[in-house]
C-alpha cells in the first residue's frame, strides 16, 4: 500500500498520472547506492534504433562471450560520425587496473573496429590485462547520457533532450558526450555516467553534468544528485563515500579507495599523500517510498524504492588497507 502520508507532503495530486522521473524528484528520493559495481565498461558505437535491449543487438551478441566471464558491462553508444563506416567506428574499454585492490579511476583505451568487432575487443581486453602502463592507453573523459527511450519513456524524454543539448553545445577540453543504452535508474532520468572516475548522477541537467566536470564549488550542493562510484563494492559503501566526499569536498575522487561492509557498519579506506584515513558508519535502509509505475497515480503503487541510511561516521588514520 503506498504510503498516503508521504504524497501529501509532496504535493502531487495522488490520483493524477505523473511519470516515475517526476515522481522521484517530487519526493526528493535520493539516488544514493543505486548503480552497480563494475570491473570495467565496454562502449560500442552502435547506430539508432536501439531494441528495448542493448544484449539483443548484433554488436551485443559478439562481444558477449568476452565481456561476460569479467563481468565487464556493455554500453551502446551513438556513433559520433554518423557518416562512418562500420569499420571506422569505435570501441573504447574503461578497465580497472589488474591486481589493484584500490580505485583511482579506470584505464581507458580505444581503437576502432576494424574487420571485427570481436577481435577488436579481444585486443583491448588483452591490453588491459596486462598490469604494466601502456603505451596504447588513452587520455580522455566519456560523460554517458541514458537517452535509451525504448528501454524507458523518462530517458527518452528526459536524457535524450539532454544528450541532443550537450551535443549541441561545445564540451570542454578532452571530454566526449555520448547518448548511450540504458544506464539503469529510469527514475532518476536523466542519469549519466563519467568516466575514468567512475561516478554515476542522477537528475541530470546542463547545469550539474558542468558541475561535475568541473568540480564547481562545494560537493554538498551536488549531493542529492549522487548515485555512486562504479569502481566501489556495492550500495552501502556508495552512499557512505557520498557522505565522506561531502566532508572531504570533490579530491577524494582522485584518491586510490576501496570499500568493505560488515553487517550494517560499512568502511571506506583511501590513501593520499602516502596516508591512508578509514572512515566508517552505520549505512541501513532508511527511508521507503512508493514507486508507482510511469504515467501510473502514486496512490496505485504497488512497488516502493528504500533509500540508505548514514549514521554514526568515524573517520580513523594509518589504519592497514586489507
């Protein structure tokens, strides 16, 4: 049964059809802890339209035999030259770097298809997995935008508008907008992703994805739009690392961290200038609000979204990393 008391104080008629995106913004629900934890990222220029399902495209069904004993997750994206050939367009591989217990960032490397995109791929994940720095490593930051409007109406309402804009407009110095598939979280629309860093944002518009690029201003101001780091394990250590970094402000995403849980009381553990500091909390479901489905009345709910509850932070230094 959906919580009556919550859609009151939203302000929203319970009775009125209202899409899930508006929903969660009109109930301010916090994306904390809502993106998945990933050894690496696979982008493949796939052109329009997209099935309802990334994994049911041709350039899906080649790639994955290779991605899937890794865990890797696959990403479509639009090709940035409509006009090139399929052998001219490209696959970019965010790896995490083998045998690193800490996360810093993704190692990026590019190249384009080729005669096949399987063999293409082949090699990135052959180059990757080799610990020693690379010389086919390459520079460059990649802003996803879920404007996958088969998959879900509210990204392609709400993300796609924003990758058209950012498309538009002139990105700033080595960064790439990409229109991708399906980035999960339709109800946070317009999600979006960055990489190297890893860091998943919900609510997104022009404004905030300038602000996360640039690392304007405090972090706290961003907060509620933070889904999570896609190189940490897992939800709690998500939502702890949101309440770190509004402590610590936007560096702490250029340190080497790693997380762990026991029961409800989660760790995060960084090393920076040859320091490590451990923080921990009490990360619990707090919060549950009801989901209804989209262009559904929220008093017909029948599924709900539980936020993550931080409580009792301890920051603590020179403690081992394990």
């Amino acid at each position: 049964m959906a919580d009556t008391t919550l859609i009151d104080s939203t302000g929203v008629d319970p009775e009125a059809r209202i899409r899930c995106a508006d929903w969660s913004r009109a109930a301010s629900l916090a994306p904390v802890g809502s993106f998945g934890s990933y050894p690496g990222l696979l982008l493949v220029e796939i052109p329009l339209p997209w099935p309802h399902d990334i994994g049911e495209t041709p350039e899906a069904a080649a790639v994955a035999p290779l991605l899937r004993p890794l865990g890797y997750r696959l990403q479509g994206v639009v090709p940035s030259n409509p006009d090139a050939s399929p052998r001219e367009r490209r696959v970019i591989l965010h790896a995490r770097p083998v045998g690193e217990p800490l996360f810093a960032g993704y190692r990026r490397f590019e190249r384009p298809v080729g005669a096949s995109l399987a063999d293409a791929v082949a090699d990135l994940l052959a180059i990757a997995a080799d610990p020693a720095p690379s010389h086919l490593e390459s520079d460059g930051i990649d802003v996803l935008i879920c404007g996958h409007g088969r998959r879900d109406a509210c990204c392609g309402r709400l993300g796609a508008g924003l990758a058209t804009r950012l498309a538009a407009a002139t990105p700033p110095e080595g960064v790439t907008y990409w229109r991708t598939s399906h980035l999960g979280g339709h109800r946070f629309a317009a999600t979006f992703l960055v990489l190297p860093e890893g860091t998943a944002w919900a609510y997104g518009d022009e404004d905030l994805v300038e602000t996360v690029l640039r690392r304007k201003g405090d972090f706290g101001d961003v907060a509620g739009s933070y889904r999570g780091c896609a190189g940490l394990p897992g939800p709690q250590v998500q939502a702890l690392e949101r309440e770190v970094l509004r402590q610590v402000g936007w560096d702490l995403l250029d340190a080497a961290r790693t997380g762990s849980v026991d029961g409800a009381r989660a760790a995060l553990s960084c090393v920076h200038d040859g320091e490590t500091v451990t923080w921990s909390a009490d990360v619990q479901p707090g919060r549950t609000v009801p989901m209804p489905d989209c262009q559904s009345p929220p008093s017909s709910a029948t599924k709900t979204q539980t936020e993550w509850a931080v409580s009792a932070v301890t920051r603590d230094q020179h403690l081992p990393l394990t």
